[in-house]
C-alpha cells in the first residue's frame, strides 16, 4: 500500500511516499532555514507563503522521486497539528484537495505522533535493509518516547503504538516542558551568543572543542514529584554568564555574524559556554527520562524530534541507559527533523485501525497526544 505523507507545521513544506509503513520510496523537504535565518527564528507569516510556493513542487517531487503517478497512492496523510495555523492550513487544505480529486481516504496525524513513529520507522527500514526477517517490533513496548524539537518537549509512555498489536495506540504524558522547548533553548542560546540560525546544529559541532564542565549552569527540576522540564532558566543563566563574562568577545563576534570562518576561531570561553550549556540540557532531558523508566521499566527508550540529531545527547542516553540495559533508538537525522515520512507511516497506521477523516478537517493549532 502506498501512502503520500504531506507535512507543513512549522517551516519545513515536506512529501514523501512510504509503501506499507515501512519502505521509504521519497523523503522531499524544502527547507526555510534560510529564508528565517535573518531574523534568528521563524516568522510565521513568512513560513505559510513559502509553504504555498513549496507545496505543489514538493509533492511533485515526492511522486517522482518515488516514480509513481498521483492515481497509485491509496491514501494521503497530512499534519493537523499541533503547529502554526497558517502552516499547517496549507498542507491540510491541499491534502484534502488531493483526497477529493484522486477520490483517496485522509488521514489526520498529530505531528508529535509522526515524530514518535519514526523512530520504529528508523527500525523497519534498517530491516528492510538488512533484509532481517524478525523485526522484533513487539520487544519495544511498552516504551518511553521522548519528543524533543524546536515547538515541543514532551515524554510519553506509550504502552503500544497502532500496526503491529490489536489494542489501540496507547500514549500517556509523563512530562512535558513549562516554558521553551528544547530546540527552542538551543536556538535562544544561539542567538544571544551570535552563533546564528539553528542553534542546534551549531552548538552540537561547537560544543566537542568545549569543556562540558567548565561552567555549573543550573538545571531546573521541579519541585514536585512531576517530570515536567523547563529550559528558560538554563538560557537566562547562559545570558546573564554571558553579560557579566563575555561581553568584549561577543561584541566581536556580533560582527561577524553567521561566519563559518569565525566560529571554527572563537575565543575558548565560549566554546566551554556552549558545551557547558548544552551539557546542561541534555542532563535534563536525560535526568527526567530515566526517571520515567525507573519508575515505569520500559521495554526501550525513543527519542525523536530535531534536538535528537544532537550528538552529545545521543551519547549520554546511549551510556545512561546501558547500565540498565535498556536500548534507545534514534531515527537518522532526517527522520529526526521534520519530515513527511514519519507523517505517512503514522498514516499508515491509522488506515488499517480505518480511522479515516473526511473533508470536514481543520488544521488544530493545540492538537494533544496523550
Ligand atoms: O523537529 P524539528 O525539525 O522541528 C520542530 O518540530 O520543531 O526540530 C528543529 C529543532 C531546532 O530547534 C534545532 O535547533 C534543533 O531541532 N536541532 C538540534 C540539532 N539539530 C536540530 N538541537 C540540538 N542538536 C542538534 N544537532
Ligand atoms: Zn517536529
């Protein structure tokens, strides 16, 4: 069965074509990185013309790169939220578009889930791969999903996802963020450094020339029993460091803005800043999810969303939780991003569970998980 998975939250217009859940036949994403970059985040405003301009090249592409006509798909699934209305509206109208005029059934998917399933996503392509005929999919659940990105921060215990068992997909919110979103934090402190657009990729590569130690930023932890997270702290710590610590090399540094040159050349103080920060976050995000499992004893840990590219982090978690001899899967990068594919395999559930949506659907800016 061949599914169509259209994304359009937040700034990426993204199509991809996914045959039975599990083979990736195109994974197109026409990126704004650039078009935001000048103003350090994303203009929504901007984001939702752009997706007008992408959409119908995007989804081209998709088709091409997979080489089927528009008539072979069996189904569309598209983003309803949670994201940026105006972004989100672009791809939900043109999805339901495309679902009268090819006379195919909709699906509606909650971004946060799409980001969920690529992670078993990641794993059904390593099969298909390796051509392993034991997928072993059932041995992940119950799981703890944490969802890391630039718009959410959330940790859920997912007792199973739709596909494999017979029960429902099942997912409970253990802990979410109070104030920023992970990736949201990497990019604030990005910006107040003068490291430029995304943050995160920049302080992942900036972060190994840094001591991770150098600095003792704060890490918010609440003070109930709750596993919320919060971040606004750690960023206000990093911008009141650096006022007091760095002002005459970030005056330098405001300069040159953006200049690859310049960051492979910055004074150390601020690559101990920026590992010591990042170091910082990732113990959250890493401190919080190992105290789910303590607790719940999941069968596998998943991380997903941009922030799970971060390569510190993928190291903390891997180490962490050997100990207790829990496996963690990551999605590859670009399935960790946002992306269509993880939008189509969650689709793809959900036609088989015959969750359909009819042409009534509206993009929902709050759609919840859990
Ligand atoms: O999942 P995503 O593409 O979009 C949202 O759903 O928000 O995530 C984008 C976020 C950005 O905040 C970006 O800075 C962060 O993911 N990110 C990273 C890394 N790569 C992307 N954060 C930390 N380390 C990275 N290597
Ligand atoms: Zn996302």
């Amino acid at each position: 069965m061949l599914l169509l998975g259209i994304e359009s939250s937040c700034d990426e217009t993204a199509a991809a074509v996914v045959e039975d859940g599990k083979r990736i036949l195109s994974n197109c994403v026409a990126s704004q990185i650039e078009i935001h970059r000048k103003y350090g985040g994303v203009v929504p405003e901007l984001a939702s013309r752009h997706h007008l301009e992408n959409i119908v090249p995007i989804v081209n592409a998709a088709l091409n790169e997979a080489r089927v006509e528009k008539e072979a798909i069996d189904a569309i699934a598209v983003t309803q939220g949670p994201g940026l209305v105006g972004s989100l509206l672009v791809g939900v109208n043109y999805a339901k578009a495309l679902s009268y005029s090819l006379k195919r059934p909709l699906l509606a998917v909650n971004h946060i889930e799409g980001h969920i399933y690529s992670v078993p996503l990641q794993l059904a392509c390593d099969e298909v791969k390796n051509q392993t005929t034991d997928p072993g999919w059932d041995l992940l659940f119950p799981a703890l999903a944490l969802v890391a990105s630039g718009g959410h921060t959330s940790l859920f215990f997912v007792k199973q996802i739709y596909g494999r068992a017979k029960e429902p997909a099942s997912y409970e919110l253990v802990g979410r963020t109070r104030d920023d979103a992970a990736g949201e934090a990497f990019d604030k402190v990005a910006k107040l450094l003068h490291l430029g657009y995304p943050g995160g990729p920049v302080i992942d590569r900036l972060a190994t020339r840094g001591d991770p130690f150098a600095v003792d930023f704060p890490a918010t932890r609440m003070s109930n029993s709750k596993l919320d997270f919060s971040f606004s702290g750690i960023k206000t710590a990093v911008l009141r460091y650096a006022k007091s610590n760095l002002s005459n090399e970030l005056n330098a540094l405001a300069v040159h803005r953006n200049k690859q040159d310049v960051l492979d050349h910055l004074p150390q103080s601020i690559y101990d800043v920026v590992a010591s920060f990042q170091r910082t976050a990732v113990e959250s995000l890493f401190s919080n999810t190992m105290r789910a499992a303590e607790v719940r004893q999941p069968r596998s840990i998943m991380v997903s969303g941009g922030v799970a590219c971060n390569t510190y982090l993928r190291t903390r978690f891997r180490e962490g939780f050997q100990k207790k001899q829990t496996p963690v899967h990551f999605p590859s990068p670009a399935l960790s991003t946002d992306n269509a594919a993880m939008i189509a395999a969650a689709g793809n559930a959900k036609f088989h569970q015959r969750e359909f949506s009819d042409l009534g659907l509206n993009a929902d800016v709050n759609l919840r998980l859990g």
